[in-house]
C-alpha cells in the first residue's frame, strides 16, 4: 500500500511540472534564447606577411553582419531593457536599426544617417522619423527608445558611450535635450 502510495504522489509531482512549464512557455515567461558572446579573436604568435596582391581594406568599424547580433529590447512590462540574440541582413549600421525595428523595439522608417566613433562616444546620428517617435512617446517610451538605440549600438561598437543626434542637432524629446553622451546599461 505504501508502494502505491509513493507511485502516485510521484506522478502527480510530474503531471504539475508538465502543467507548470506548459504554462511559463504559454505565458511567454519561457526562458529568453541564449545569447552567445562573440568568439575571442585568436592572435597568430608571429605577425604574418600580407599576400603581395592583396589590397590594403580598413578593418571594419560596423558590427559583423550575417552574423547572430544582440539588441536590447524592452522586456513585455517595457519597464527594462533586455538582451535578444537575432540576425541582421549585412555589415551596415542600417541592419542593426533594421534588426531593432524587427523585434520591435524601434518604429518603421528609422534610419541611422552616420556612426562615428570619437574616443570612446559612437555619435550615432538618425533620421527624423527617430525623432519623431521619441517625441510622440511618453517619458518610459522615450526612455525605451533612446536606450534600445544606445544599448544595442554601444556593445556593437565596443564603447561604454552614444551621443544621438537627429539629422546632426542634439535629440529633442519635449521632456529633455540628449546633448551629451548616454552610457550603456539602462535602468530605471
């Protein structure tokens, strides 16, 4: 009887397991994808001759495209930021912006203008259409706006710090002027 006993409290234990990961990944609270750092760059031990054809190219500034990207998307409170791994279509800071627009975390019709990087600040400068939205936000959209933008395009660019611009003048919100650089890492 005691066999019995412990035979069943053990199926009823795995039927409401069974129930209760049905129901986080029916809610959506299932466990975000894995986000996979980029791999480490291995150095040769000795410095290697360049092939004597070989044309000099500047090494690129743009994250690597056609590659899993991270971007930072707000969370389903839109109180947070959180870290996505996805696709983006090439090596332009376009496909980044598109890769955000994608997961949602940026309106249709932005569109990056330039990325520079001085020091260690991108200056990331984005059409109207960026502005626009950020304006048409409230204070935690706004927040979610800018920070999407600066998250994501700081860890492509390997900086600590963006300084957006709007067709080349600091970003106007109507709640703040963004004429200095954000650091990356955004919380409330």
């Amino acid at each position: 009887m005691k066999k019995r006993t412990g035979v069943i409290a053990a199926i009823v234990i795995i039927v409401a397991l069974i129930a209760a990961g049905i129901y986080g990944y029916m809610t959506g609270r299932a466990k975000q994808p894995p986000v996979s750092p980029a791999p480490p760059v291995a150095e040769p031990d000795s410095p290697q001759p360049a092939a004597p054809d070989a044309p000099d190219t500047p090494a690129p500034t743009a994250p690597i495209g056609g590659q899993s990207v991270v971007v930072y998307v707000p969370d389903e409170t839109a109180e947070t930021l959180v870290p996505v791994g996805t696709q983006a279509a090439d090596t332009s800071d376009q496909a980044l912006a598109d890769a955000l627009i994608a997961s949602g975390a940026l309106p249709e019709g932005v569109q990056v203008q330039s990325a520079v990087v001085e020091g260690d600040v991108l200056r990331l400068d984005m059409n109207e259409a960026y502005g626009d939205a950020v304006r048409a936000s409230g204070t935690a959209g706004e927040a979610m706006l800018i920070y999407a933008l600066v998250d994501t395009f700081a860890q492509a660019y390997g900086v600590q710090q963006v300084l957006i611009t709007v067709e080349g003048e600091p970003l106007e919100s109507g709640h703040a002027i963004y004429d200095k650089p954000l650091k990356m890492g955004y919380t409330q």
